[in-house]
C-alpha cells in the first residue's frame, strides 16, 4: 500500500502536550474536550484520559463536599458545590462507555465536562481560605 506524505492518520488529532506542572487532569480535559466532536480520538487516548477523570473525580469530590460543607447552608456557592460533587460521584462510579469507540468518546466527554466543573468549584472554595482542600 502506498503511503503519500502528510496522510498517515489523517483521522487522529494530534496528542496534547503535557503543561509545566501539569498534573495530569488538564491535560486529560484537553484530550476530551479540545477533540472535534465528529473524530473521536484513538481510543487508547481515551482510554488512558477516561481512567485520569475517574480518579480525579472521586478523589476531588470528597474534598469540595467538605469545602463546601463550611459554607453556610443558605450560601448558593454550597449548594452549587454539592450538586456538582454529587454529579460527577454519579457518573464516575456508575457511568459505563457503552459499546464502541463514540460511545467511550461520549462517556469520556461527560467525565471531562464534570471534571471542569468541579475542577472550578475546588478553586473558588479553596480560593476563599479556610477550607480543606
């Protein structure tokens, strides 16, 4: 088969670079969601990006309940927080690709969007100080 120059893997973004300092869940969230919608990404990207959410997921929720358990119960930010948390724990724990790569694309999304949220709930609360982060 030939092979032209410029071709080869046409349908495949390029991989995100890795940020100083990045701790992995940035450059999780820009593998999901910086990926066109109409081409998935290989599935071994997201197969390692879904796996960064999920941890990401769990381990932050814990800490903004708590954050956002300091806040006074009639503060919208609380129940902001909370619902958020509650949200992504769901889809984490429960939440299963289907069967084939746009089905793991579209579960892959959904983790990212939750892990963008809570990532912005986890620096507004802890922003304030006072709060376990």
């Amino acid at each position: 088969m030939l092979v032209c120059p410029g071709t080869a893997m046409a349908h495949a973004a390029p991989t995100p670079p890795r940020a100083e300092g990045d701790d992995g869940i940035e450059w999780a969230i820009r593998a999901v969601l910086g990926a066109p919608t109409h081409v998935s990404p290989p599935m071994g990207r997201i197969t390692s990006a879904t796996a960064v959410l999920r941890l990401y997921l769990k381990k932050t929720a814990a800490a903004v309940q708590a954050a956002a358990a300091a806040l006074p119960a009639d503060d919208p930010r609380r129940a902001a927080a909370e619902s958020s948390a509650a949200e992504a724990l769901h889809r984490a724990e429960t939440l299963k690709p289907g069967n084939g790569l746009q089905s793991a694309f579209d579960c892959a999304r959904g983790l990212a969007l939750a892990a963008r949220e809570l990532r912005d709930h986890k620096k507004e609360l802890c922003a304030e100080g006072g709060s376990p982060c």
